[in-house]
C-alpha cells in the first residue's frame, strides 16, 4: 500500500488513472499539458487543441474529450 503522502494527486493523476468526476478548467489543462495557461486559451482560439465549452463565462474541458485529444496526437505521432 502507498503511502497517502505519497500518492500524486491532480488532473495529471487523474488521466491517469482514469477520468476525474468533474470538467476541468483552463488551468487543470495547462497543468496536464505542463504550458502556460495562455498557450491553452491561444489553442482554444485557434482550434488546435482539446475542444473546450463556456458555462457562462468560464470555459471548461470534458476530460474524455482531453483524453481523446491525448489519443489523437499520439495515433498521429505514430503514424508520422
């Protein structure tokens, strides 16, 4: 068993292991991709990255679309 201290915990860990129960925001996607939180609102202007939704005013990201993103990119890196 590990240690509870020692278990990683966040977005990344949560891809991971499995999806996490709730959307992620902007800076949960900057912290799984390890960029600048403007480089994730520059992918959501010019539709290169995991598609994204408002909710009034705050944009979120299902994580199996962040997932499927992930998904993409290797397949396509694999072909390449």
């Amino acid at each position: 068993m590990t240690h509870p201290l020692l278990q990683e915990t966040g977005p990344r860990a949560a891809l991971r292991s499995g999806l996490p129960d709730r959307y992620l925001n902007p800076d949960d996607v900057a912290e799984i991709f390890d960029v600048p939180v403007e480089t994730v609102y520059q992918w959501r202007k010019k539709r290169t990255g995991p598609p994204g939704f408002r909710i009034g005013k705050h944009v979120r990201y299902d994580p199996a679309d962040v997932r499927a993103y992930v998904d993409q990119l290797k397949a396509e890196d694999a072909a390449a």
